[in-house]
C-alpha cells in the first residue's frame, strides 16, 4: 500500500502478510493466501465504507492522490498549456488552458500542488497568488469568446495569504473572478478532486454542475484551521471535520454539490485509471445535459444555483416587525 495512512495499518499489515506468502512461491501456502486476501478484501470494504470526515479528509490530501497535470493526462487529448495573467506573471499553482475531450475542444483549468519537495515549493502547495486567478479568468475569456465549455480541477488548500499576494489584490482577484463565472455564457463544469479550500476553491468553482470525487473535501477552512480558531488547540482537528460537514454525502445532501463520483476501493490513488474511468463517464453525460441549452438558460440556472444556497428564514416578533 502506497503511503499508508494510519486508519489503514491494519490493511497494510494483511497485505504484507500475502506478500511474505506469495514470494515463498509454495503451493501449499494458496489457500492461506487465498483465505487472507478474502479477509482483506472484506476489510477493505468495510474500513472505506464507514470513513469519519477526518479519515476522508487525510484521503482527499493524500500525496498519491491525482492532480490536475494527471487528471489531464488520463481524461484529455491535445492538451495545450497557457501561461501567465498579461499583468505580472505565471503561477504555477493554477495550470490551464486548450484540450479535446473526447473530441470536444474544452477550457481546462485547475490546482497543482506538486508531487516531490521541488515541485511543492515550485507550485506553492497548490495555494495560487491574485495572478493565478487572474490566469484563470483570462482562459474562462477565451472559453466565452470561442464557445467552448469550461471544465475546472479543484484540489488547494486555499488562496496564498501571504504579503505578496495581499498586496496584488488577492481578495479582489478571487471577487473578479467569481462575479464573471456568474455571467459566463458557455457551459462550466467543477470537480472538487481533492481538497476545495474556501475562497482559493470557489475562484474557479462556480459552475453549472459542481461535483465531488468520493472521497475530497470541500469547506471555508481546513480542520486545522477551524480548530485553532474556536479552541486554540490545531490537533482538534477531527472534531472539527466532524462538525464542519465537509463531505461529498454531507454537502450533496445540503445541495452545494451536484453529484459524486465514486472512487475505487481505496481511494484515487490506489488506481488512477479507474478514477478517470468514473470522472470521464460523469463529465460525457454532464456535458451532454449542458450542451443544449442556450447561453441564457447557462447564465440563469447557474445564477439561481447558488442563490439557493443557504437557509433563511423570517420570524416575526412582538410589534409585527420582521426579524
């Protein structure tokens, strides 16, 4: 198992044992192997069935786990990278540009957070600066000028806070952003693929059909986050997943999502290609459902999704005012 988490020991330990048996090369050892691997498998089943929010949220930022580059290489044909906002620079954190998908020309867009220690720092954890939206919204142009449809990878932990980034407009760049997906003519598609953190995630997620890998996050803060704001004390952090509702089954029953794409057992990371497989036949039938509607009926019903978000309710009180 590739980078065990802590959670999954026990399978790690099974699967050890059916490897010591197998590199023995004894026929006598086959029904002990084959009694161990349909332990496993049962195992397997049950340890992912039953996940906590945490659990998933260890799962979701697993260093194996696809990015957008793999995503690109698994689903499109073509892929034509572009760089740089036309304003400062080129964030690596943000990646994007031309595709075929299926044979559809498509605006592709998403996070990258890099595999080794180069790369992270190189792509800054996936957190992306004011230019990387910026980047980003300069392709979501392209998309509405020539029609083509948009489809996004959300997987940061948010927007860079740093100094930098404050200073070239990182909340405004994040606001721009969401207030032209709102209007954008052509048909958007968003797949939180790992973790969707807070406003760095929505920059690019305001789509007609927002969806989920099984087992990614989505959320205002990361757990750490939360916790060390309400309790002072980041190693609550379970606790907080656990409050803050920020898995796929959560948050499709609350209506922020769409859908979810089921993951193999395991997770993503244990097998790229089915994940693609699952991903793929979601956005051909998504794509679908959103090619033949007008640039009108794009603009309304995205603009209506996410005005539904959100309860309220209006009580009155003593002297017939609302409240």
């Amino acid at each position: 198992m590739p980078d065990g988490l802590e959670f999954e020991q026990p399978l790690l330990e099974l699967e050890i044992r059916i490897a010591a048996l197998q590199a023995t090369d004894d026929p006598a050892q086959a029904d002990e192997i084959a009694r161990l691997q349909e332990r496993l498998e049962r195992q397997r089943q049950r340890t992912y069935a039953s996940l906590t929010p945490w659990q998933r949220t260890q799962l979701a930022r697993h260093p194996k786990r696809p990015h957008t580059r793999d995503w690109c290489k698994l689903l499109l044909d073509d892929f034509t990278e572009l760089h740089g906002d036309r304003l400062f620079r080129d964030d690596p954190a943000i990646v994007g540009g031309l595709a075929r998908f299926e044979g559809r020309s498509v605006v592709m867009m998403g996070h990258q957070k890099g595999r080794d220690t180069r790369e992270k720092i190189a792509r800054n954890f996936g957190m992306p600066h004011p230019e990387g939206y910026r980047k980003a919204l300069r392709l979501m142009e392209l998309a509405a000028k020539f029609g083509k449809p948009i489809i996004t990878f959300i997987d940061t932990p948010g927007a860079y806070p740093g100094l930098g980034a404050e200073e070239r407009g990182q909340a405004e760049a994040i606001a721009r952003n969401l207030r032209r997906m709102a209007s954008l003519p052509t048909p958007i598609i968003a797949v939180v693929t790992g973790e969707g953190g807070s406003g760095g995630a929505l920059a690019i997620g305001m789509g007609n059909r927002v969806l989920m890998l099984e087992h990614a996050v989505y959320s205002v803060i990361s757990p750490e986050g939360c916790a060390a704001i309400l309790w002072g004390d980041a190693g609550k952090a379970p606790e907080a997943a656990e409050a803050m509702r920020t898995t796929a089954p959560e948050l499709l029953r609350l209506g922020v999502i769409d859908g979810i794409i089921p993951e193999p057992v395991g997770g993503a990371h244990r097998d790229w290609e089915g994940a693609a497989a699952n991903l793929r036949a979601v956005l051909r039938d998504q794509l679908a459902q959103l090619s033949g509607k007008s640039r009108e009926a794009l603009i309304t019903e995205r603009y209506e999704k996410f005005r539904r978000l959100g309860a309220f309710e209006e009580a009155s009180v003593p002297g017939g005012a609302a409240r």
